[in-house]
C-alpha cells in the first residue's frame, strides 16, 4: 500500500494521535478502548470521544476499497503499509469482543542521536563511541530486547554511521528500517519478502546485488537465522535485531529458532566467530527518570579462542540501580579492527587515553600489570587517589561509574 494511497484514508480521531511524535503504537479494542505506546511514558490508556466499533471498521473498509481486497468473515485479516503507517485489522468474527486495530507508526527519520543519547542517559559516551567505532570497522552486530524496547531505532542509528560508499541492503518482511528514505543519495536497496519471495530466496537476489552491509529488520525465524548465518560466513556485514532476554544469550536465542538437530557446538562456534557484539536494550518506567526509560544495559563481545572454544566477554553492563561496569575488550575484538585499520585504545576514558591511566597506576605500583587482568573503565577519570587492593586496580571517578 503506497503513500498516495493513504493519503485519501480518512484516519479521523485517531489523526491526533498519529501526528504525536511521541506515540508510536495505537492499539484499538475491546469496544472502545484505545491504548498507545509513546517513545516518554511507554504503554497507556487514552480517552478519545465519539470512537467506537463502527467508526474502526469504516477505517477497515476504506483500506480494504483501495487495496482491492475484501474485510469480513471469510477474510478477517487485513493488513497495510506505508513508508510511515502500518496497520493490521482483526474482524470481529475473530475477535470476540469486537474489531481491533493496531496502527505502528515506522517514520523514515533517525530518531537518534548521539547528544540525545548521552542526555537521556542511554549509556555512557565511552561506550558509544567504541560501538559506533565497531561500525566503522565493520563488526556485526546484533541488538537484542523486548518489544518495544526501541532495538529496530537503535540499530537505524546505527546503521547510519556505516559509510557513504558502502552498499546496504536491508531485508524486511514488514517495513521499519526505511534508510532508502532516509538516505535517498545511497547505494541502499529495500527488500520485502512475502509469500512468493521468502528469507532464502531474498537473500540468494541479495547476495548477487554485491552488499557490504545486509539488514535483517528481526531475526524471528528458523529461516531469518539460516540468512544471517549464510551472511556473515560469506563475507558480508550484518546489523540485526533479536528477542533475547541478554545480549549474552544472543547465540542461543539464535539456535533455539533453528529448530533442526544441527549440532549444538557448530552452529555456536560459527556464531561466536562471525558476530562481534551482542547488544542488550532495556525499558521501563523509570521513577528517577519521572518517564518510560531506555537504556544499553549489556553489551557482550563474542568470540573464539585459541583452543576454538566459543568466548563471550562483557564489555558493558548496568545493573539496575548500580553504576555502569565497562572492561576492556580483549585482544581478539582489538585485532579484528586493527585490521580494518580501526582504532580504540583512546575511547576508554572521556578526555585521557589508556597510556595514562597505565601511567597513573604504574606511579603506585610498577608490579601492576594491566594487561593481565580486565579492568573497568568509565568516563572522566581522576588520579588524585589510585589505590592497589588485593592486586585489584581502583580508579576513582567523578560519576560514580564502577571500576573493579
């Protein structure tokens, strides 16, 4: 369903809700009520008077009337979409206590950035400007959380930190990602899968466009996992989003949708190999806050060590109610963007760089060896008080950040 197409929808009352950036779902059911999902106080009940059942299935009949489709008893589903709208209508013959609509609002914009980020305290800057380093030297990542959680507008953000010349292709089966909108000058191709072209198919055409980035919208299916697999082991980049409850889980969440007795050991060790990160996105209404509240709360390195034993380490992770706790990556990650000819030993601190907070311990304790040993890093250090406890390095810094 195309954008003219919508243009002659008559959305009615809903028409506020839909023009508040704020909002990005609205849900109608139960005979009148309507709840919507906003970006500052997460789910909601709202009033709106004069909507009923009847004002929601004229809405259906004019989708289905320009779609050139029927909406009833024997065809009680509907959906539609454009480059900002999707809609998906349940007849009531199905559900029972009357029709019922969601409309998801997907707009082609980049709500992100890194100011709104920092401000809303979304993680730290060191951390963000170590992923979006990761970007830039090409490391797949995948970004796992709820629904609703904003991992879909996370990775948008960043994808548009990959470069200019860098060909993207993103593989969706319903529209969310839009960078073709977003970034009409690029090489960006969007493609929609459905019943005659599936997620093998789409990515046999995909690989042939000659991509170096391919962008899974979600990864929700047997189908999805085998695509990004035969992705990232063919060469090719991957930005993706997950349900998982951790990042660390991420691989296996990602063998679970297999379902196929395809060894255990193999398919975690081509995961660990060939994805670099694991992101975890969590939200809640936040008292402290005063608003619904995203934020980074785990990100995970994957790899494989020398005895091809699958590893993953904790680069970040906040605990509810705790400061941030940020380690140093191991070499294996350090290497794999030296290569591409990035580097990251300078973002572990806000103004200094490792050499000298490597100085600062050394003036303590020459017997401290930091290259033995994770050390947890956090922005804005000071050096005025470095203490050695139990061969354990504590780095007093001005937030509160937790250094182990």
């Amino acid at each position: 369903m195309n954008d003219s197409i919508f243009d002659k929808l008559d959305f009615g009352l809903f028409e506020p809700l839909i023009k508040d950036d704020d909002i990005t779902d609205i849900s109608y059911c139960n005979h009148g009520q309507i709840w919507v999902r906003s970006l500052s106080q997460g789910s909601k009940r709202v009033e709106i008077e004069g909507i009923s059942d009847s004002f929601v299935e004229k809405l259906a009949f004019q989708c289905s009337n320009v779609m050139g489709t029927t909406f009833n008893g024997a065809n009680p589903f509907l959906d539609a979409e454009s480059t900002e709208l999707r809609l998906n209508f349940v007849h009531d013959s199905i559900a029972t206590n009357g029709i019922a609509v969601v409309i998801r609002k997907t707009p082609a914009k980049i709500r992100l950035s890194r100011e709104k980020l920092l401000s809303e305290d979304y993680f730290t800057a060191n951390i963000h400007d170590i992923l979006m380093k990761c970007v830039e030297g090409h490391c797949n990542i995948m970004v796992s959380g709820e629904t609703g959680s904003g991992k879909t507008e996370f990775v948008k953000y960043l994808a548009s930190h990959t470069k200019e010349d860098e060909k993207i292709i993103t593989i969706e089966d319903t529209l969310e990602l839009h960078l073709d909108k977003i970034f009409p000058h690029r090489d960006i191709v969007a493609m929609k899968t459905n019943n005659v072209a599936s997620y093998s198919d789409v990515l046999v055409t995909c690989m042939r466009q000659n991509p170096k980035w391919i962008l899974l919208s979600e990864v929700r299916s047997a189908e999805a996992v085998t695509a990004v697999r035969n992705s990232i082991s063919s060469g090719h980049n991957i930005l993706s989003t997950i349900h998982a409850d951790k990042a660390s889980a991420i691989p296996y969440r990602m063998y679970s949708l297999l379902e196929s007795d395809i060894d255990v050991d193999q398919f975690l060790t081509t995961i660990y190999r060939y994805i670099q990160l694991g992101v975890h996105i969590k939200a809640y209404y936040s008292k402290e806050y005063g608003k619904f509240h995203r934020e980074v709360d785990e990100v995970v390195e994957f790899y494989v060590d020398d005895n091809n034993r699958p590893q993953s380490h904790i680069l970040y992770q906040k605990t509810f109610g705790k400061a941030p706790v940020q380690n140093m990556p191991t070499e294996h990650l350090k290497e794999y963007l030296e290569n591409q000819n990035i580097f990251i030993d300078n973002l572990f601190t806000k103004g200094d760089s490792m050499s000298n907070i490597d100085d600062a311990v050394n003036a303590v304790d020459n017997s401290v060896n930091l290259n033995q040993q994770s050390v947890n890093v956090v922005e804005s250090p000071n050096f005025n008080n470095v203490n050695q406890v139990n061969n354990t390095v504590q780095v007093p810094f001005s937030n509160d950040t937790e250094i182990v």
